[in-house]
C-alpha cells in the first residue's frame, strides 16, 4: 500500500457506502486506515466536551455518583472505559500539544492513555515525538519505564526520605468527620490497594464479568446465603480472568466507607462495643437524635439509619423535676429486616441497585419504599434493593420511588416526572469527516524497533536541561 494510493483515495471518497466486499485489497486498507484517522479526532473532539461537562458538573442527578456512571447510563459505555476516559479528558486540560496532536488524528487514544499517565505541559514536547514514531504498545513500554524512573524522586528530582504514617480524627462543628492520614510508602500502597478493592466491590455492576464470585447480598442480611444442597457459599472461587484493575478513585471517601462496612459485617464483637456500634440517642426526652458521643442527625440521616440493620438507638427520657436530666431507658432492638428467605427472594428479582443508571451488584441495602418508621411492611411489594450511595440520595430527597402493587416501581425526579431506566441512544445524521485530518494521519513515522534504554536516556536529559534552564531564568528575572 503506498503513500500514492492513501492520497489518491481521499477522505470525501472514503464515506459514500459502499459494500465492503466491492473494494480492493488496497482500497479497503486505506479505507480502514482513513477510518481510524477519523474516529481518533472524534474521540478527541468526544474527550474535550466530556472535559467541558465535568467542569460543568450538569450531569448531576438523581441516582448519579459520577460523570462516568452518567457516561455509562446515558451513552452505553461501560463504566470501566467511561472512568479511563474521563481520567484522560481531565489531562488533556493542560497538555496543550498532545491535546492537539490527538485532534489532528496523529496520536490514536490508545497512545493518548498512556501518556497521559506521566505527561506534564514541560515534558509533552518529546513525549509528542516518542509516540508518533511508535506503536501503541511501545509507547505504553515507555510510560511503563518512565513510571518506574520517577517513582520515588520529588519535582527536583531528589530522592525523597520515607515518611512515618499517622493519623488523627475529629467531629466539625456542622456535623462531619475529619479524617486526616499521611502514610509511609508501604502503608499508602496497602491504603490504595484496599481502596482499590473496595471501590471494585462497591462499585460493580450488572456487566462485570471479572469474577464469578457468589451472589451478592444486602449488607443488611442476617446471614449469608446458602446453596441449592443447603450448603453455605462462603468462598470466592478464583475466576480464569484476573484483570481486577480499576483506576483508583479521586474521591476515595466512597470506597473507604466500604472498607468500613466489610471490617463492621466481618469482624465479630461483644453484643454490646460503643465504639464498634452505630448508637443513636433517640426517645421523647432527647430534643434532636444524635450520635453517641457525636453530633446531631438530621430527619433525612435518622431514617436513613433506621433502614439498616447494624444500628441501635439508646432510648432515653427527661427525669421528672430534673428537665435538664436524661435518664436512660434501654437498648432498642437493632433494627427489623427481612428474614433469609425474603433476602434471598429479594436479591433474585433485582440482582443489583434498581436505581435507573446506576446497577451497582455490592454492598446493597433492603429498602422499605414505604419507610419502615411510617408502617411500611417488610414484604416484597415494599422492598427494593439500592446501593449505599443510592440509599443517601433518597433519604437527601434527591429522588422517589413509588410502589404501584406488584413489585412494580417507578422512580422519579423532586419534581414528579419519571426517571428513564435505559434512554435511547442514536447517532446524528448530519455527520460529516473532516477533510482536514489525513487519512494515514495514525501510521507511525519511521516505525521500527523501540531502543527503550536510549530513548528514556535522551528525553530525561532533554527534561533535566530544560528544568535547569528554567531555574536558571527564574533566578535571572528575580535579580
């Protein structure tokens, strides 16, 4: 296939329909060459209104955790490559040159991925000239090289000592906790690796394939479930693909709140551990529930609360003539919920968080549509299953459900207009390529065999120079 043919073919040709089977060898390779092109500065052209919608913040809603599960709801697009991509369109802000390369059609998102990992506005020059003469796999070998080169060095490139891990935590005035952690090397890489795993069994859904692990259950389950011979399932037997990786999250509140649920459901204590126990201070004579020893809990918190089954109120009242004293009345029962058989018939019929969008398979609570503090019954008519992060955006009034007979539900917005479970999606007809991305515009330059020990070498003394000569004129302009 020559250079000749690819020109000659042209990029208004290459779209008018025609049957693929009525093409020539040549033509249908430039064809696919021309295509690629084009898909890659739409892909660009996609990333950069992704990056535009996140500053927005506009896909917020009901149900909707993030910009990568909107992604998946409303466009089709797996969570796993919406979370990558949104990953990379926030990059590109600043990466001024590779942003422009990949919408020329020049660097395909394969490459664009990968650089994006270790890409700085000083560094992208060489990083730009590595990659268009690459191939995608050798561009993520460098990355890969260049990874490990960095790690371990401060912005000066200085060896940088360990640090001692440690912590501490407070209750704020309006309510929150403060969680503060510097951790050592070793320590943060157990942190984010336990992250890692809880926001991957948090936050998988209906399509991820990656583990035939045992059917979840409700975090509020009684126990655990048990097979066709009567048999418990308490084991996760290992799957024939392991690719468990998942992009550790920006906001890891989520997923270390996980953590502590798995740690709360796994650990055995004392029937009665304050410390290890939810308590809520509630009864006529408290004047707002409140945590034990902690701030106060909204409406919204305590009937949040009350749906859940690892929560226990204190009932107190105010001891006659002495207003200003409580006395304590008993320990109320940990909260009702549904027996093993009706935990079991529940997860059968939704199988993950019903919340349109959202499809979470871990960590799910048995909800009461009608509130299990308003007399609603604990039957399958009244229960549905929601995610945690689901469950707090309904009792915030982000969004309703209602029960229709039948274990029938429907979702809704504030303001009463229904929630789509799955929107159409359809491409625009109005489309047109653009002439000026060249249709060999992803073949790399010159190609050939990757000397990865040289190149490294080359670009980190090209950065260093530059990162002198940038010193250099700092202290110049100061003087």
């Amino acid at each position: 296939m020559s250079v000749t043919a690819l020109r000659a073919e042209g990029v208004s040709s290459m779209f008018d329909g025609a049957d693929p089977a009525s093409l020539s060898d040549e033509v249908l390779e430039v064809r696919v060459l021309g295509y690629a092109a084009q898909i890659t500065a739409l892909t660009a052209e996609f990333l950069s209104l992704v990056a535009e919608l996140d500053e927005r913040e506009s896909w917020r809603g009901p149900g909707i955790h993030s910009l990568a599960q909107w992604l998946s709801w409303k466009a089709g697009i797996s969570q796993r490559t919406a979370h990558e991509q949104v990953r990379v369109a926030k990059s590109l802000r600043e990466l001024t040159l590779i942003r422009e390369a990949f919408g020329a059609g020049r660097l395909t998102y394969s490459k664009v991925r990968a650089l994006t990992r270790v890409a700085t506005p000083l560094r992208e020059q060489e990083l730009v000239n590595l990659a268009l003469s690459c191939t995608a796999s050798q561009v993520e070998k460098a990355v890969r090289a260049m990874r490990q080169i960095d790690r371990g060095h401060n912005e000066k490139g200085e060896l940088v000592a360990p640090v001692e891990s440690w912590g501490r935590w407070k209750w704020n005035v309006d309510g929150s906790l403060s969680v503060s952690l510097t951790l050592s090397p070793l320590d943060g890489a157990r942190f984010l690796a336990g992250v890692v795993r809880a926001e991957y069994e948090r936050a998988r859904t209906a399509d991820d394939g990656d583990l035939p692990a045992r059917e979840s259950v409700p975090r509020n389950t009684p126990g655990e479930l048990e097979t066709e011979s009567g048999e418990r399932d308490s084991e996760v037997k290992p799957a024939n693909r392991r690719d468990l990786w998942r992009q550790v999250p920006l906001n890891v509140a989520p997923a270390v709140v996980a953590m502590a649920d798995m740690v709360h459901d796994g650990i055995a204590m004392p029937d009665l551990a304050p410390g290890a126990e939810i308590l809520i201070h509630a009864g006529d004579g408290v004047e707002h529930a409140h945590l034990d020893d902690g701030p106060a809990l909204s409406e919204a918190e305590l009937e949040e609360a009350r749906c859940g089954a690892v929560t226990r109120e204190v009932l107190s009242a105010r001891v006659p003539g002495d207003p200003g004293k409580l006395a304590l009345l008993g320990l109320g029962r940990k909260r009702r919920t549904p027996n093993k058989a009706l935990v079991r018939a529940l997860f059968l019929r939704d199988r993950c968080c019903q919340t349109p969008g959202c499809e979470r398979t871990r960590h799910l609570h048995a909800h009461h549509v009608v509130f299990w503090s308003a007399g609603g019954e604990t039957e399958l008519d009244n229960l549905i299953l929601l995610c945690g992060s689901c469950h707090r955006a309904l009792h915030r009034g982000e969004f309703a459900i209602r029960g229709h007979g039948q274990q029938r539900f429907t979702f809704h917005m504030p303001g009463g207009s229904v929630i789509e479970v799955s929107p159409a999606t359809c491409a625009p007809g109005l489309w047109q390529p653009d002439s000026k991305i060249a249709v060999d515009a992803t073949v790399p330059i010159g190609g050939g065999k990757l000397d990865l020990g040289y190149a490294t070498e080359v670009i980190y003394a090209v950065w260093e120079w530059r990162e002198r000569q940038t010193a250099a004129s700092a202290v110049t302009a100061a003087a």
